[in-house]
C-alpha cells in the first residue's frame, strides 16, 4: 500500500493563475507563440539600484541565516513606512517580513483562524484566498458582490454575513482581479461597521502603489485608532518594485500575532531569502524613481486596454482604478460557438482562446466570479496589440 495523502490535500487545488501560466509556456516551448496575458507579474527588471543593493549583500557576507522575522533594518523600515506614509504608528515588533505576501497571509490565517471560524471574503477574490482559509480548518463564508455593485461589499451586506463564528474579514483593495479601488469614504463606512461586531481584518494592500488618475489607496488599520488591535496589514515588494521573484511580503499586526507568525517562520521556513530581504531594504528606502516609471507606463497600457476592450463585440470591462488588470465580462459569448468551440462558462472561453487564438486568460469562476475573464495588461505594447488583435479575430469567428 502506498503513502497516503492526509485529508486536507482535498482542501486545495493548484493556483489557476498559475496553471494557465503553465499551460502557456508548455505551449512556447513547442514553439507556438503565445500572448500570455495570465500571470499578475510585471514586465519590468527589478531596478538598478535593487539589484546593485543584492550584490552588495552578497559580497559582504549577508548570506547566512537572519532572525525567523527578517533583519532588524528592513522590520524598522517597513515600521516607519507605515508611521510616516499611511499615519499608521508602527513597531518593528509588528512586522514580520515572509517568503511572499502569499506567504505572509498565509502565516495571519494560520495566527487568528481554526476549525469552527469563518472567514468573510467579497467575490471576486484572489484564487489563494479561500484555500488558504480551508488549510487553517476554518470555513470561508464568500459573498458574491456584482458589476453593477462596483465588486465592493457593502457595509450592510458585511453585517448580513456576521454571526458569532465570525472571526475574520478579508478585504483586497486595489483589488485582484477586477482592479476596483474602494474610495476612502466607502472603505470608511466598511470600517465603521466592522467596529461594531467582534471580527478582525485582514487587508492585503499588495497594489497600494499602482492606481490611476485621482484614485488613492487606503491603509485600512490607520482609518480609525481602533482598528489598530484587530487589523492585519498585507503588503511587500513584488509589485511595486518588479520583485516577484525575489518572494519578500511582510504583515503588520497587533504584536501578540506578530510573534506567534514569527515563531510559525521558524518551524517553516527559518527565515527569508537574507540577499533578498537587504534588496527589499533598499527598494523602499532608496530612489523612487522607478516606481513612478512603472506607474506611468502601466498607466498607459491601462488606456490602450480599455480603449481596445470597448472595440470587442459583445465584451465589457470596468475600468480598473489600480492593480493592472482588465476583468472582462463575457457573458455574451456563452451559448455561441467560436472557432468551432461551444463556449458555455469562463473556462470554456478562456481555454478556446488559448487554443484557438493563443491568447492566455484566466477565467472568472476561478476567482468565484463566473462569466468574467482577468487580462493581466503588465506586459509590453507589442504584446497588447498583438493580443487584442488575436481576440477581436476570436470573437468574430464561427
């Protein structure tokens, strides 16, 4: 008899985000080209500065183990960033740095969650959220929020969801996958409800950096003094500074969650990536110059995105105010048939046009929003056009 799999392994399936983006490069290897638009990875090199910041570590002998929590310098820094920039007085006691902001939140769940919790997460939400949730034993309560509602919950759908197995809210702004920013009067009237029941906040503020025109981010803890004690705070470098790869997330939390997430890092994973975690030191200490080239250029790519998807017969998109996707609604395609496939939910769309048009997507239901598909538009122009003009031919055919 083999070894067999405990029962969780039934909790979780593979990221499709990833999957897709999988798929894809199996297709590039056999030398088809395709218009990968899957992956939520920008396009850019990690700046000079960064880079120069890693072999400076390196040549000076940071390579060794560091505190299960990351290195003093970098927990003081995220510290005074949240201190100076969000109004948010932050120790260093309450950052963890992690592998990852996936990681990070991974490690919150593990803190504040356990079997006969449950955990409010709006819909569309970000494919790791739920499972991630079931790992920790507690149960994710996921509430459908609509196109026409913005994709944001509203407080009074929120207080609908509450009963005493409560224990977290999970709240994604600028949103994965649909974009949406909730303005700072909408997150308040959420905060505002969310004091006056028991549960907690976990908000993954990951795209904080990346938003458009006149929208501005919001610091969920720092909106009200008392949302200090039962927030905890998401965010790292992958996006902002075009560090993926380097896998350096971090949570900042009431000190007692702090800690325990530390000590879950030291049975994990020791600690974080040590060259890695001096780079992260110096991307949000260093020039920012690099950030607000990023920002312009995705800024950019949003406009030529949006101008094409209106040109898409049948297709719709809200205009994302951050992040960098388009969150297609294809509802229009379902019951027809293109390239010859019966298209009749989101996957069905998503896998014609990879096979069809060699476009990459990601479908709607794999965010818990059937009838939609997510365009990740951190790639180079060429690629846009070459993309929509590879869609718009799709979409016409029989």
């Amino acid at each position: 008899m083999g070894l067999g799999l405990a029962a969780r392994s039934t909790l979780i399936a593979p990221s499709a985000t990833l999957a897709m983006g999988a798929e894809a490069r199996r297709l590039k290897a056999k030398g088809i080209e395709v218009l990968d638009f899957a992956l939520g990875e920008p396009d850019f090199d990690t700046p000079a500065n960064v880079q120069e910041a890693a072999f400076k570590a390196i040549r000076g002998g940071q390579t060794h183990y560091t505190p299960p929590a990351g290195i003093a310098e970098l927990r003081d820094a995220v510290a005074m960033l949240y201190t100076r920039q969000h109004g948010l007085p932050t120790e260093s006691s309450q950052v963890v740095i992690s592998n990852g902001a996936k990681h990070s939140i991974h490690n919150a769940l593990m803190a504040v969650c356990g079997p006969g919790d449950e955990v409010i997460i709006p819909a569309p939400y970000w494919v790791s959220y739920s499972d991630l949730v079931k790992l920790t034993g507690a149960t994710p309560i996921v509430i459908p929020t609509t196109e026409a509602e913005g994709f944001k919950l509203s407080p009074e759908r929120f207080l609908a969801a509450v009963n005493p197995r409560s224990k977290l809210l999970m709240i994604n702004s600028p949103s994965n996958p649909t974009g949406v920013v909730y303005s700072r009067d909408e997150i308040i009237a959420l905060a505002d409800a969310v004091l006056t029941t028991n549960v907690g906040v976990l908000s993954d503020e990951i795209y904080e950096q990346l938003t458009y025109g006149s929208v501005q981010p919001t610091c969920f803890a720092a909106l009200r003094p008392e949302l200090a004690d039962r927030t905890i705070t998401i965010s790292g470098v992958s996006k902002t500074y075009a560090m993926t790869g380097w896998r350096i997330g971090w949570a900042v939390g009431p000190v007692p969650v702090a800690k325990f997430m530390g000590d879950l890092q030291s049975q994990e994973t020791s600690n974080p990536c040590s060259v890695s975690q001096w780079a992260a030191l110096e991307a949000i200490t260093g020039p920012q110059d690099s950030v607000a080239f990023m920002k312009a250029e995705f800024t950019k790519r949003r406009r030529f995105v949006l101008d094409k998807i209106e040109k898409l017969p049948g297709i719709e998109c809200l205009a994302p105010g951050g992040a960098f996707y388009a969150f297609m609604n294809v509802r229009s395609t379902f019951g027809s048939t293109l390239s010859g496939r019966t298209i009749n939910n989101s996957t069905d769309f998503c896998l014609a046009a990879l096979a069809e048009a060699n476009v990459a997507l990601v479908m709607g239901s794999a965010f818990g929003a059937e009838g939609y598909a997510r365009m990740s538009f951190a790639t180079n122009m060429q690629t846009l056009e070459k993309g929509f003009a590879a869609l718009e031919r799709f979409l016409s055919s029989t």
